[in-house]
C-alpha cells in the first residue's frame, strides 16, 4: 500500500511544482544571481539581478510554497481512496482499513523525505555551483523538519475528509486549522490583544494548543536552527509540536477505521 | 462450501424517510459454482456483497468464506471484487493500473510473472491499449480493464457486481470464454450480479432471487429449465406483478 500512495503522489501534476519552483529559484540564480560565502562562513549570501536576497527570508518563501503546494496537491490522493468506488477496490485486496491509514502515512513521509532531499540536492547544487558550501545544519534541518511540518498539515486535512468527503473542504477547514496552531505558541499577546483575560480562556486555549497539531511548532525549531545552528534546538517545544499531532491521528485512524464503504 | 450467509441483516437510512433492511436467512454457495444474486434495482443486491467483502458491518448474523470467518483476511486473500462503480487512478495506463493494483495483493506476483498475467488477459480480452490512459478509455474498454484488474491474480472465488455493464456481445462472449477456461483449470468460483438475464441464460448453475433485502427464491438450472424453461421466465415469474395490456 505504500507503494501504491507513493505511485499516485508521483502521478500526481500538482504535486511536480515542488521541485518545479526549486529548478526554476536554482536556473534563475545561477543565469541572473549569484552566490556567495557568508563572511562568518555559517552560511552564504545569493543575489538576484543585482539585488541581495537574505538567505533565511529565500528559504522561508521556498518552504512556504513547497507547503501550500504540498497541501494543495498531497490529499488528493487520500480523498480519492477513501470514496466508496475507489476504497472497496482497496479493501477488497484485502487491506483492512487501519493498514490503509498507516501506509498511507508512511508513503506520505516517505514522497515527502523524497521530495525534500531532492530540494536539498537542488540548492547544494545551486551554491557548489557557485563555490560556496551549502550549511550542513541547513540541509538537516530541511530534511528533518521539512517532512514533519507537511505531515503535521496532512493530519488535520485527513481527519476533515475522513468526516466530512470533500476534497474542498478537508483542505481548506486543515489548512487553517493547523495554521491556527501558530496562535497558541503567542497565547499571551493575543490574549492581551483582545482583552482576554479570564484564566478559563487561557486554559482553553493550552488545551487546543494540544489537540491541534502544530505546524507552527516545528516552523519555529527549523526558523530557530537555521538562524543559530543545532544548539538553538528547543526539546520542550519539539515533543510539544509531536504531542499535538497524537490526538488527530488517533482519531482518524479510529474514525476510518468505523467507516463503511 | 465456498460462501455461507446465515441470519445477515443490515439496516441503513437510504433517505431522510426511507429505511432499507437487508435480511439473508440463508445463502450457500458450493465450491466451483457459478452463483447469481438476481434482483430488481436497489433490491439489496451489492449490498449483500459488500457485507461478505467487509465494506460494509452486518448488524448482526454469520458469513463464512472458505470456511473461515469473512472478517478473516486469510480468507478474503483469495477473493477477488468487481465493484459496480469503482474508480482507478485516472492517471495511470492499464498497465501502470494493472501492476499497481496486483501489488497490493498478499499473493502478489513478481513483476514478470504480473507481466506474463496481464499479456495473456489482454489476449483473452482482445485489448490492444493496455498503453492507453484510463482516463481516455470508453465505457466498454473501461469496463474490461476493470474485469482484468479482477482476473489478474489466481484467486478461488470472484464476486462480480454487474461486470457486463457498457460491453459489447464479442467482449462479453470473450469473457465468458474466458471464465469458463479458469472454471475449468482451477475449479474457481464466481458469484455474479446482474439484471441483464440473458447474460447468465446458459451459465449459471445456481440462481437466487432477492427482493426488498430477502431470498424470496433459488433454484438450480435444472430446476429452472424444467419449471420455466428460461431464466427470463423464472425472474418474470416472481417479478412482473403487472397485469398485460389488453388492446
């Protein structure tokens, strides 16, 4: 089964963009660019058509479009197999439904490690062209956490169309959810902002902050480390970021599992 | 005994006012029989089968496939579906499908084995455009991609939910022909469904005729030929309630 997900998300034209928008960043920065060694030698500086371009606010935008990408591309995959036309072909093989869930999150990681390491390639690419060595720290980073932030979207998106069958709508109401988790890592502003100051608020807020996985949570390990290297890595808040996935994968997986086809 | 049912019941909304209510007393099918479940349009027909396939959860009663519960997994390995509706990747060639599909079976193939498999069906078939799409097939040729999927691995029963759906008589003719050269090698079992009765006239073996959720009836061949003398007038017998138009 997991080389049947695999199979699709490979098929899947949406999905081609990813490394599509990395060839594209390495060919325009190499014809219209360049890049150089950061003086600290932590890391490297590329400009494009004369202009500097900071090295952390490049890497942000890349890893935000691979993940509306991602977002937009990854469940179709998911949505088609859990249609009745398409999960009683699967079913039947037979594959009981809680093999379905789980290899279809191993195929998921493993298109997006995949995926992930060829962006990685690209880039290591991109500066070796240029003579300049591609941050070790940087390519871990990506390799690790990269895959980790789309699966912590995909779990909110695959228990939304597990309940609800649209494609649409899975996306959209995970997409946002798992968005929204940026808020609980900032309760107290936010709290301040509105005027909200009743404990029970605050108490609901951790409490959510928990059941919604937290996209935003491994966002800030890999903002952290990219700036400031593997010491900057927080532990608390990495096994908060696992912690708040737990909850949405065990009810979908208990969900799909009560699902008739 | 290839497939036994007994007490199965099955109760789900259609509609907010309608209530369907599946009740199969008792359903038997023996090994090496060529079994169709007959009925009217929304008679409960593939409900049935996807109660023995585990898409659907009975409410209550006992099926057994070859012996073992069909929840077993061991059991249903050896069973192959053909949906009514279903849904390939759209995608993928016949071939991509074909080889994707047959890797998820526990008894699955290498890949030249699967190779060898698909060429044979393509020739027992007639297709020539197992390179082809399936999003740029037609009903018919969709519909025998689909039959191929099925036959793809050496399984004892098959259950078939309306597989002439959108063929043509030489494409049907070349899949019966088919059917009954692995009935014969392998002593298979087939479990069809359909509404179209002259595509099972000469074929079946055993004939059960479901109405509102129920068995009303079953009867073998022999039995239909000597009381009706064709399958056409033994569904007719117990389906067409109107009175003849006189003019």
């Amino acid at each position: 089964m997991i080389r049947f997900t695999i199979r699709t998300l490979l098929k899947n034209k949406t999905l081609w963009a990813w490394p599509g928008i990395f060839i594209l960043f390495v060919v325009a920065v190499t014809i219209w660019g360049g890049v150089s060694a950061d003086p600290s030698g932590y890391s490297y500086a590329i400009n494009l058509g004369g202009l500097p371009l900071p090295t952390g606010i490049v890497i942000n935008q890349l890893v935000s479009i691979t993940i509306l990408i991602a977002i937009i591309g990854i469940p179709t995959h998911f949505s088609e197999n859990i249609k009745p036309e398409r999960a009683s072909l699967l079913l039947s093989k037979p594959i009981s439904r809680s093999e379905l869930f789980v290899s279809d999150f191993a195929g998921v990681y493993t298109f997006c490690f995949a995926y992930t390491v060829i962006s990685v390639l690209l880039l290591t690419l991109l500066t070796a062209v240029h003579g300049v060595l591609f941050p070790f720290h940087h390519a871990v980073v990506m390799i690790v956490f990269l895959p980790l932030i789309l699966i912590s979207y995909y779990i909110t998106i695959v228990l939304f169309l597990i309940l609800t069958n649209s494609y649409l709508g899975g996306v959209i109401l995970g997409y946002f959810l798992a968005g929204f988790s940026s808020l609980f890592l900032n309760v107290d502003p936010f709290l301040q902002m509105f005027g909200l100051t009743d404990t029970w608020f605050e108490t609901l807020l951790n409490i959510l902050a928990y059941l919604i996985p937290s996209a935003e949570g491994f966002q800030q390990i890999m903002g952290h480390i990219f700036s400031s290297g593997f010491s900057s890595l927080d532990g608390s808040l990495l096994a908060f970021a696992f912690a708040s996935c737990v909850p949405f994968s065990l009810l979908g997986f208990y969900l799909l599992r009560k699902k008739q086809f | 005994m290839i497939l036994q049912a007994n007490n199965v019941s099955k109760t789900f909304k259609k509609s907010k006012a309608d209530t369907f209510h599946l009740n199969i007393d008792h359903l038997e099918i023996q090994d090496g029989s060529f079994a169709a479940i007959l009925g009217p349009n929304g008679s409960g027909k593939s409900t049935f089968l996807k109660i023995i396939l585990d898409l659907l959860y009975a409410d209550s009663g006992h099926i057994s496939l070859m012996d073992k519960n069909h929840k077993d997994k061991v059991s249903r390995a050896n069973v192959s579906y053909l949906p009514e509706n279903y849904s390939f990747p759209e995608d993928f060639t016949i071939r991509e499908m074909l080889h994707a599909f047959a890797d998820l079976k526990r008894s699955a193939l290498n890949v030249g084995k699967i190779d060898h498999k698909i060429n044979k069906l393509a020739n027992a078939f007639n297709v020539s455009y197992l390179n082809k799409k399936m999003k740029n097939l037609s009903k018919g040729m969709r519909q025998t991609a689909a039959l191929m999927h099925t036959f793809l691995a050496d399984d004892q029963f098959y259950i078939l939910d309306e597989p002439f759906n959108g063929l043509d008589a030489v494409q049907k003719k070349a899949i019966m022909d088919y059917i009954f050269t692995i009935q014969k090698e392998r002593n298979i079992s087939i479990l069809i469904t359909t509404h179209i009765l002259s595509d099972i006239d000469k074929t079946c073996d055993t004939l059960f005729l479901i109405n509102d959720g129920r068995i009303i009836n079953s009867a073998t061949k022999n039995e239909i030929q000597d009381q009706f003398g064709s399958v056409e007038d033994y569904y007719l017998n117990y389906f067409d309630t109107k009175d003849p138009v006189i003019s």
